[in-house]
C-alpha cells in the first residue's frame, strides 16, 4: 500500500520505524529465493521503494532535521543494499551448484563408437598388388574410363576382325566413335605415347564388358596392368618379375608355371598358374580338380604394338601383363561369388575389416 509522504519530523520518524520494522520481519539475509529478493528490493530500494521515497521526503523537513535523519535513513538504505548483493550471490551460487548436479556428465562413462568405415575388399586387394610392384620399382599410372578404338585394339594389334571387338564384348558410346575401355591395357599405350623409354609401371583400374553376370562374370571389374620396356629385356625378366610378385602376394613357397597362351599385344604370350593353394595340388573345386589356378596373363610385348607407339622395335624391347584383381581377391578371401563384392551388404563387407591395418 502506497504511503503518504511524511511532512512532519515525528511523521518522517514514524514511517522510518515501520519500514525498519518491516526490513527487519523482511529478513533479507535469509531470503528464501532471487524473485523474493527482488521483490524486497523493489519494495524498499525501487524507485518508488520505502527507503527512497523516505530519502525524498527528507526535503520536506527543516535543515537541523535533515542533517540528523538524512544519515540515519541513508545508512539503513546502504546496509540493505549490502544485505541485497550478499544474498543475491549467495542464491545465484546454490543456483548454480543445483543446476551443475541436475546436469552432471559422467564423464567415466564409455561413449559409443560411432559405426567405422573401412576400405572396400577390391580396393585393398587392388593396392595390395600394385604395392607390390610399386616395391620393385614400378610407378603407378592411370588413365580414362572412356577410350577410342587406337587405344583399346589397333595400337595393341587387336585387328579389326577380332572377336574382342565384337560389340557383345565392348559398350560402344552411342554415335561417338568411343568405347568404355575392356582392359587397361589402354594405359600402356598411352603411358608409351607420352613417355620414353626405359619405362616400368603399374596401370591398375576399372574395365568394362558387355558380360553375362554371374558368379565369377560381371560386366564392370578390376585389372592391374603391367609394362616394362627397355633395352634387351625378355621372356626371362617376365619370369623372374612376376615370380617374385606372385611369392611376395601369395607367399615364398608358392609353385609357378608358365603356360603358352595367345594374345595380339604379345609375342610370346603365357598365362601364368600358381600351384592350387587350396587342395595343395591334388585337387579340388577351387583348382576345377587341376592342381593349378590361374592368375595373369603376360607376354612379351609384340613389336607391332612398339612401332605403333613410335618405339624403335630394334632398340627397345619388353614384357607387358594383366592381373584380375576380383580373381585375386576370390582367391585370398575364399569369397565363391564374385556378385558378393557388388551387393553392398555390410554384413558380407564387415568381414575385411583387418585388411584396414
Ligand atoms: N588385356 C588382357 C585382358 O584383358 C590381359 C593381359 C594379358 C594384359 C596379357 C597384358 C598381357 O598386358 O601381356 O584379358
């Protein structure tokens, strides 16, 4: 209720008492909470509160009287307001421990793994290969999905008329005179166009047939070629090349054997078996009961695809092959179905999460 201002000393006086009083029932140093302390405050130090009117009011009297209250009611204003700023940090305090222990953390709790990624079995089998002859000194190289027909048949001396060129086996761009590579044996030529020699290297990448799909079939999967091209190099730097990559891939005992074989861009040409790891050698499914699986392809390189490259067939020689990296990967997996590597099924997936180390 709203007071009337005091004229009179003894008026001044009386309404001082009250609100002393009232300060004092107030019990401002134990305040329950911030709104009650507030309300306090307002009532007493607002502007319009008890204490300031009061210090108003002071005006009304004469000067004697004045100078004996002013200090009187100016000295109460100040301890309340001192009493006010002591509780207030003091709730604003347990405030703050309260709501720190409603929100603790515990911090020794286990967090949850967030789901890991991991690298694509043809991935690591890829690089694993690669690596290998990285090791020995071959740099790696890649080149375009898309190709012509230079690059993919007449520079390796695949003829017009072969049967790899047979639109079953190769997607044509639709009215462009371009195909979506079927080997990347497309990189050694162009790796030789860009390049002198003496070269050595590693194409390995993605190839593209018009395949029926099936268990080891499908019309977009991996190879890693190989090239290397210098003076006086021959079938016997093949061997010895890829036996040491096969013993470094499949393990020192591994047994190699060398089989004639045809392909235009080589002259000789081999494939290339390891004894059947699986059986060892007496056989079994995996080995379709011959002891042997295959594993590459290789040649040395025919002098039709040097000169078409603008190499000197006197001077130059070498030896090229290709590797299927979703065979390798079958093999050193025991995955039986190639389709498993495209399905994109995690629980088949998870299985090469070691080969992340
Ligand atoms: N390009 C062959 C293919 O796709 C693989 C191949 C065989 C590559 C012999 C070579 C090689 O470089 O010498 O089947």
């Amino acid at each position: 209720m709203k007071r009337e201002a005091p004229t009179s000393r003894a008026a001044w006086e009386q309404a001082y008492a009250q609100s002393e009083s009232a300060l004092r029932a107030a019990d401002v140093e134990r305040c329950a909470d911030l709104p009650k302390l507030e309300e306090v405050r307002v009532r007493f130090l607002g502007r319009k509160g008890e204490l300031t009117e009061l210090l108003k009011a002071l005006k009304n009297l004469s000067l004697d009287d004045r100078r004996t209250l002013g200090p009187l009611a100016q000295a109460l204003k100040d301890s309340l307001d001192r009493q006010v700023s002591a509780r207030r940090a003091e709730l604003e305090d347990a405030y703050d421990a309260a709501s720190l222990q409603k929100d603790a953390i515990d911090l020794t709790l286990p967090s949850l793994r967030p789901p890991r990624g991991r690298l694509h079995p043809l991935t690591t089998t890829l690089h694993e290969i690669a690596c290998i002859f990285q090791f020995m000194g071959y740099s790696w190289e890649e080149g375009p999905f898309i190709e012509d027909e230079r690059h993919n048949f007449s520079a390796l001396n695949i003829p017009d008329d072969h049967p790899a060129r047979d639109s079953h086996d190769t997607f044509y761009l639709q009215g462009l005179p371009l195909l979506l590579r079927t080997h990347t044996s497309t990189v050694q030529v162009r790796v030789m166009e860009s390049s002198k020699p003496p070269l050595r290297v590693v194409c390995p990448g993605r190839v593209f047939r018009h395949e029926q799909i099936d268990a080891t079939h499908s019309a977009v999967f991996h190879q890693v070629e190989g090239l290397v091209i210098d003076e006086g190099v021959g079938f016997a730097d093949l061997k010895g090349h890829l036996q040491a990559f096969l013993q470094k891939l499949l393990g020192p005992s591994t047994q190699t054997r060398f089989r004639p074989s045809y392909f235009p861009f080589t002259e000789p040409s081999t494939e290339v078996d390891v004894k059947c790891f699986f059986c060892p050698g007496s056989g079994c499914p995996a080995c379709k009961r011959t002891g042997w699986i295959e594993i590459l392809g290789a040649g040395v390189v025919n002098p039709a695809v040097l000169s078409a490259v603008g190499y000197d067939p006197e001077k130059w020689s070498g030896f090229a092959f290709g590797i299927g990296v979703e065979r390798v990967a079958m093999l050193l997996h025991g995955v039986q179905d190639l389709r498993d590597f495209y399905s994109n099924d995690l629980r088949f997936l998870a299985q090469f999460d070691e080969d992340l180390v």
